[in-house]
C-alpha cells in the first residue's frame, strides 16, 4: 500500500526536536522519527536540542543512530537551544555541525552517580533492613547503609569508565585530541560562545541560522526550503489547563531526582 507520507523527501529537510531529560520515552521518539528520517530519505536533518542530558544508555543509542544516518548521506546540523548540556553535547557531536546560541547553556561533561544514604533517619523511625544476598556488592547503594571505601572504589571505576567514553566520543566528533578534551571536561558549563572559543561548536547564531546552514550542505534553496517536524511529543488534555506549565517544570524536577537515583547519568544538575 502507497503512504503518501511516506513519500521520498530529497529536496526536502527534515527536523527533530529532543528536549528535556534524555529518557527512555525520548529515546523512542526520537529514534523513530531519525528512521523516517532515513526511509523518506531527506537529504538535511535540523536536530534541535533543548535538554540537561539525562542517562547513558539512551544517549548513546541516539548519538549511533545520528551517526547511521549519516553514513547514508544525510547532513545533519544540530542547533543548541537554551540548554544542551551533558548527554545533550554527547548527542550533538554525532551532527556534522553544531550552531549554538551565543548564550546557550552547554558543556557539563562528566558523569554523575548519586545515591541516599538514609540509614540514620531509618534507625531514628526504628525502621531495620534485613538482607540476604549473593554477592558482597549486591545491594550496592542501598538506602539503609552507607558505601562501604571497596563499594565507592568499585563505583568511582565504572564512572571513569563512562568518563573516558564521553571524552572519547566529544574528540572524535569535535576533531579534537583527548587531552585537550579532558581539559575541560571537568562538569564545568560553558556559554555557546565559549564552547566556540573551545571547538565544541562551530557557528553562532539561532535555530534559523542552523537550517541556512543545514540546507547549504545539503546544497538546497535556503531561502525556500522548510523543515518537515517529525516525532512530535502527543500533548495531554492537561497541557491547557491554567497552570499546566508550572506543573510539567515541577514534574519534571521530580523525574529528574526520581530518574537520578542509583544511576549513571550524563546529566547537568545545577
């Protein structure tokens, strides 16, 4: 059967919106808008991020599908909104170009694992865990007691381990040498004309500026072509409701510090 909205797109440009937290939702949105990207075959992606980061796992399948889809021609471009900070930067070095706002938010490269040690407000409400397990490193980051120094070196390992990926993958995509990467790769932020002033982007200027951009790789009209929006996030009933974007900024705080808890993340959490 012929879908007509599945038609071949070459002279036309596509454009994918990942904001907020990196989480599992995102990650299926949005590689199943990077695969009708891909099926349609636009020959131009405008990758717009608005996003602190958020978890390992999913930003690494975003970054390999990015970078898939280049390999099949097409120029992805990708345009830092207030905030791509963390796993927001890992995504955008898998585009063949990044435009940032001169006063974007970016950087944050590192890695971050937090748990709760709630052991003394346990014992103060008489509460008391009892566990049995397998392994002396079993209930790692349990709430009921702290880390053990075996539990934290153990730990402090598998960061560096996902450190050294970030840092690797930033050099590649940035051109840039390692050690000058882990340089300043040490948590701290940038503005977008700093991260210029760094390599990790290359123009500055706003969403416009990167479709220009976009359609010149790609060798279409800048003047008259415009980004077909893909993956679009379903809005709720409740998003009209009075009040709903104060709700949805508290919820997702609350994500964040739920989404956190005993993970690594690729997240800035100022």
């Amino acid at each position: 059967m012929f879908w007509p909205w599945r038609r071949k797109s070459r002279r036309r440009m596509a454009r994918v919106v990942l904001d907020g937290p990196i989480t599992g939702s995102t990650r299926q949105r949005v590689l199943k808008a990077l695969q009708e990207v891909e099926e349609r075959e636009f020959p131009a992606l405008l990758l717009r991020i608005d996003s602190p980061g958020g978890t390992v796992g999913d930003s690494q399948e975003i970054h390999a599908a990015l970078l898939r889809l280049r390999g099949k021609g097409c120029h992805v471009v990708a345009s830092f909104g207030n905030i791509s900070a963390s796993g927001g930067v890992y995504i955008g070095v898998a585009a063949e170009k990044i435009v940032s706002n001169p006063g974007t938010i970016t950087g944050s490269i590192g890695v971050i694992l937090r748990g709760n040690d709630l052991s003394k407000l346990f014992e103060r409400i008489g509460i008391r865990f009892d566990t049995v397990k397998s392994g002396l490193f079993k209930d790692i980051l349990s709430p009921d007691r702290p880390l053990s120094d075996a539990e934290r070196e153990l730990l402090q390992q598998l960061i560096d381990s996902s450190y050294n990926q970030f840092v690797g993958v930033v050099a590649e995509g940035r051109g840039l040498s390692e050690e000058v990467v882990r340089s300043f790769a040490d948590g701290r932020v940038f503005s977008g004309a700093q991260a210029k002033d760094l390599g990790l982007v290359d123009e500055l200027g706003d969403e416009e500026h990167a479709r220009r951009l976009a359609a010149r790789l790609a060798e279409l009209d800048e003047e008259d072509v415009r980004p077909v929006t893909l993956g679009k996030s379903r809005r709720k009933i409740s998003d009209l409701l009075p009040g709903s974007r104060v709700m949805n900024q508290l919820g997702e705080r609350l994500n964040l510090e739920l989404m956190g808890n005993g993970q690594i993340l690729w997240l800035y959490r100022p």
